[in-house]
C-alpha cells in the first residue's frame, strides 16, 4: 500500500519497517562497538602482563585486538590513557577473583590468594619492577596495594576484631606482609616449590600470623 506525495510514490509498509529496523541497527552497533573496545583492553592487559611498558607498542595492541591503531588512539587518546583503561579493568578482575572466599574462612582465603597470584604473580612483579619509572604503572600499583590491604581486612577482619589498638595494627601488617606477592616469588620463584607446597607453606605462616604465634 502507499500514497503519492508530490509525484513521489511512498511505500508506507517501507517506512514503518525501516522504522523497526533502525534501533536495532544502533543496537547491533553498540554491541559490536563494545566488543571492540574490551578486545582492545583484553589484549593491552595481556601485552603490558608479558613485556615491559617500554617494549609494548599500539600496534602489538591493535593486530591483537584485530583493530587499526588510530581505532585504539580514536577510543583511549594515547598509550598511557590505554594502559591506565586496561589496568584499571585488570584491577576489577583481580578484586571479583580476590574478594570472592568469606570472611573468616583461612583455608579459601589462601588457596584463593595463591590462585590469583599463579594468575597474576608474575604480572604484579613486573609492574612493580617498572613502578619508579613509568606514571602509570606506579598509578596502579599503588591502587594494587590499597586493594590488597582492604582483601586482608576483609578476609581476616573476624580475628583483626579481636584485638584493638597496637595489637591489631601489628596483626594487621603481619598479614599484609605474608600474603604478598614477594612471599609468593620466594616460594614459587627462588625456592622452586610446587603450587601445592607453596600453598600449604604459605597457609602455616597465614594460620601462625592470625593465632598471633611470636608476639609478646
């Protein structure tokens, strides 16, 4: 069916379906807009993880993502504004991962610890070998170390409730102390031990700390 308007036939059945098709156009476009924009991170997460800043280019980032580098610059500005977007969703990922075990529950919260780390220990030491030179790696670790030690008061807060004062603030910076990353280097990296051993090392030393064994 249509009308003529002006000596031009209109299709009124066209216009109606080119008004239910354009959202869905839009929305089909924002989708595969968003996808672009997590491979971008996903892959700038990878390449900052496995090499140094120095050593990471757009262009790795882009061919990794199966995108163009002005696509990169056009979504994140520069190389630092890419990092710090991609840091930022690494530190999401390493808090669902982190604060996943409950309150209390010393078994889950070392095996989990010792899960993110085989995951991200290695990445953390290199950013934390970088941290003095480059902006935005120092950025992140230190929002990586403000997540750690709300992770221990979160997972040791029924046992930090005990104490008050001095106490709990010594209790405090022991756990932080034997549940980072440099404590899992030793065990895995220099003293060459299994994830298995390393854990139930480091479970001795956590369980030792939380008991207070060693204070007077």
């Amino acid at each position: 069916m249509g009308s003529t308007r002006n000596g031009i036939r209109v299709s009124i059945t066209n216009m109606k379906t080119s008004r239910r098709t354009r959202p869905y156009r839009m929305e089909a476009r924002a989708r595969a807009a968003a996808e672009t924009h997590r491979r971008i991170l996903e892959a700038a997460i990878r390449r900052l993880g496995d090499a140094f800043y120095d050593e990471v280019s757009l262009a790795d980032v882009a061919r990794e993502a199966g995108v163009t580098v002005q696509t990169v610059l056009r979504r994140f500005g520069s190389k630092e504004g890419l990092a710090e977007a991609a840091t930022t969703l690494g530190l999401e990922k390493v808090r669902a991962e982190r604060f996943a075990s409950p309150p209390g529950e010393l078994d889950a919260a070392v095996g989990s610890l010792v899960a993110h780390y085989e995951a991200w220990g290695e990445r953390s030491l290199r950013f934390l070998a970088q941290e003095d030179r480059v902006a935005a790696i120092r950025r992140v670790t230190d929002a990586g170390r403000a997540l750690h030690h709300e992770w221990v008061d979160h997972a040791f807060g029924p046992w930090l409730a005990r104490l008050r004062g001095a106490s709990r603030a010594r209790r405090r910076a022991a756990l932080v102390a034997v549940t980072d990353v440099y404590v899992w280097k030793v065990l895995r990296r220099d003293l060459g031990l299994d994830p298995r051993t390393a854990e139930t090392v480091l479970r001795s030393l956590v369980a030792a700390v939380v008991e207070g064994e060693g204070e007077r």
